[in-house]
C-alpha cells in the first residue's frame, strides 16, 4: 500500500464530496450515525488508498464506489436486508394528477425496503450526476439492467409514497423472505 | 412515435437532455404536443420525479460534520505515519541482526580457517641452491615459492644464503639474501609489471646508518631490476665481476 494522500489534497476531497457522499451515505443506510460512520469510513479509505485515485475527475465516481462496497461490506456482517417483491411493481403504480408533498422520513423508509440493489441506482438517479451509464459502470451492471431496476424502484417509491387512486385499486406492496 | 414508446421515454426522461439526447427529446416534445393522454402523463410524471429527486436529495448534514472528518482523517493520518515508522524500524532492526550475524558468521569461520604456517615453504636455505645458477634458482622460486623470479647472471650465488617472498608496498616480490662474511646484502626482485621503476630508478642511493639501499637495473632486461639493502661500505663483492674479499 503506498503512502497515504497529503492533508491538502485529502481536505480538498472533503470539501468537494463531504455533502454528496453523506447524503448517499444516508439514503443507504437511512441512520444519521451510519451515514456519518460510512462518510468517515469511506474518507479514510480514499486517503489510505490514495494512489489508486490516478484521475482526479473521477474522485466522485470512486469515492461513490467505495462507500457503496462499505456498506454492503456492513449489511453483510450484519446479516440483515430488506426484501421486497418487485414484480409487476412498474404496472401497478398510478400516477396521481397533482403531486403531494413527499415526507422524508416516508421516503426514506419506502428506500429503506428496497433491496440495495434496487435502492443504490434510485439514489444515484435522484442525485442527478450520474448517468444511466455511469450507475451501471458503479454496480458493474449492464444498462439494461439498471433501468430496468431504476422503473421497478420508482413504481415502488410511487406505490409507497403517493396516496392511491380511487380507480384502479393499488395493492399495498408485500414482504418476503426469498428476496425479488 | 407512438405511445408506448413515448411512456418508455417519459421514464428515461431527465431534465436537461439527460439520456434521450437532443433528437430523442425532441420527438417525444413533439409526441406530447399531439397526444392529449400522453401530456397528461407527462405533466403528472415530470413533477412527481422532480419532487422525488428533491426530497431525496433533501438530506440535513450534521453540524460540523466536515470538521470531524478532517479531524478524523489527520488522526488517521498520523497513525499511519506512526505505524511506518515502527514497520521501518523492525525492518532496519531486523536487516541490522541478519548483517550482524551474517558478520559475526563471517569472522567465525574465517578465524576456524586460519592458515596453517608452510614452514617448508617461507624460505629455501643454501643447501637447495648449492653451486646452482640463475635459471635453477629461478625454477626452485617457481616450485617452491610459488612466485616469478628474474635473475641477473652477475650475481655471486656462492654467497646465496636463502630464498623467500617478501611483501613490499602490497606486492609479493621474490626476495634473496646474501651473506659474505659479516657483510650482509638483501635482494628485491622488482617487475616494472608492479612498480613504476622508472621513476624509481631515478632516486639516489640512500643510507641509514649501517645499511645501504639503492635500486640497480638487470643488466638487459629494463622491466627488471633489484631493491640491495646491504651492510658495509661496499657492495662488491656481490657480483662476480669483483669477487668479495672475504670470500
């Protein structure tokens, strides 16, 4: 392992991704400790690994990368996921005619059931710069996939989120222990 | 466009151009501007993303948060620091112990392999030489002392008492020593091989005391010549020429 990054380099990175990374931190792990924990983690990991970092534009990508594989590194130990059937989600969920406020802590529990491979390209999708193809590049995963994902998220966030429509009846979304 | 393809692209769609492009965008702009159920869903679908996208990414950061993490990351920092330190040293301590010991090795088995004297072969007496000339003792120089000896024929080896190898200026020179009487002269065979002889030979005769030493050259060959380090007054009697008195 070679010499960690210097203090200025190191700050810099803070300063530029502390918010971003805290906020996806968040939204992951969906505890204000965790994320912080995480946000920490994944800093420190940057700076200890500091000359795998070749491209200094690609910072945001790479710190994204290993906070995601930290915290699926925690979810593991700790043995513990949210499983939703997705199924069929994308055709069940309405949308309404006007928009009602979205609660956060509403939001965050509806991303807090999704599996992580479904709430990661959510999270990198609402955060607005990362492409399609960049979130796939993020979770190795071909686009297809990811979008295919990202329709499934989204109809359970509406499903979750947005009172039902009087017509069609929307089924309330279901738990299972065998995953999607 | 018809529209199942306009709601497949109203799902792609992000603001800006996002991932349809500018052509893509264009075309379901224009699909929506005709079709009536089409806009409705988009006008429904384009605020509730928007409001999604906000409300995720409404996140409170906690007060000072940056300042723990750099705080964090400089305590780590210097650990790691700390930690190469320590990894250094055990490193030089340990490269230290193995040249140490490779040392200590070293001269253990250099003192279990000291040489054992060759009394036979530090000098040859007279007897080996007795009436001999210059090219047998030159051989005897050769078997028994292991060293090249280039003798001048106008030396009296009647008077040859021994033969050894000497050491001079970390050079092994062929050394003889005469004895005429209570006069004494001692021979250096010099190659211009290991001395400048030249130069040397340029240097007067210089006497200390009761010895004598000047550097005379081989009568024909001028890449030899002998160091005689002798008592007495004169050196005569060395060479046949003028045999010695005493003799």
């Amino acid at each position: 392992m070679g010499f960690p990054g210097s203090r200025t380099k190191v700050e810099k990175l803070v300063d530029d991704h502390y918010l971003s990374l805290y906020r996806y931190a968040y939204r992951l792990s969906g505890s204000a400790a965790d994320a912080e924990d995480l946000t920490q983690e994944a800093f420190c990991r940057a700076q200890s690994s500091w000359s795998q970092l070749r491209d200094p534009a690609c910072a945001k990508p790479w710190l994204f990368r290993i906070l995601r594989n930290l915290y699926l590194h925690k979810i593991r130990s700790e043995k513990h996921q949210n499983c939703l059937l997705l199924e069929d989600m994308s055709n069940i969920a309405a949308v309404p005619e006007r928009t009602p406020p979205i609660d956060g802590e509403q939001l965050q529990e509806a991303l807090t059931e999704l599996p992580e491979t479904y709430r990661t390209p959510l999270i990198l999708y609402y955060f607005d710069d990362f492409s399609y193809r960049d979130i796939a590049e993020q979770m190795e995963l071909p686009l297809g996939t990811v979008m295919s994902r990202l329709a499934r998220g989204k109809a359970h966030l509406r499903a979750r989120l947005l009172p039902p429509e009087p017509e069609p009846a929307l089924p309330g979304h279901r738990r299972t222990k065998d995953g999607l | 466009m018809d529209c199942k393809t306009a709601r497949l692209l109203l799902e792609l769609d992000r603001p800006g151009e996002g991932e349809l492009g500018k052509e893509g965008k264009e075309a379901l702009e224009a699909h929506l501007q005709e079709c009536h159920r089409c806009r409705r869903a988009a006008e429904a679908e384009r605020p509730l993303d928007s409001g999604l996208g906000r409300a995720v990414r409404a996140v409170a950061i906690p007060a000072e948060l940056p300042a723990r993490l750099k705080a964090q990351l400089g305590a780590e920092r210097k650990s790691w620091y700390r930690r190469y330190l320590l990894r250094r040293g055990r490193d030089g301590a340990v490269a230290a112990a193995v040249i140490l010991l490779a040392l200590l090795g070293r001269s253990h088995w250099a003192y279990a392999h000291r040489p054992v004297l060759d009394i036979e072969g530090i000098c040859v007496d007279q007897s080996a030489f007795q009436d001999q000339g210059p090219q047998q003792i030159e051989r005897e120089f050769a078997d028994m002392l292991h060293v090249k000896a280039f003798l001048s024929g106008n030396f009296n080896y009647a008077f040859l008492f021994t033969c050894s190898v000497e050491e001079l200026n970390a050079q092994r020179v062929p050394r003889l020593l005469f004895k005429s009487g209570s006069n004494i002269a001692e021979v250096l065979v010099l190659s211009d091989d290991q001395f400048n002889l030249a130069q040397s030979m340029e240097k007067p005769r210089f006497g200390s005391g009761n010895l004598t030493i000047e550097l005379r050259p081989h009568p024909q060959d001028p890449k030899i010549a002998y160091l005689i380090i002798y008592s007495g007054d004169s050196i005569d009697w060395l060479f046949l020429s003028k045999p010695p008195d005493a003799a």
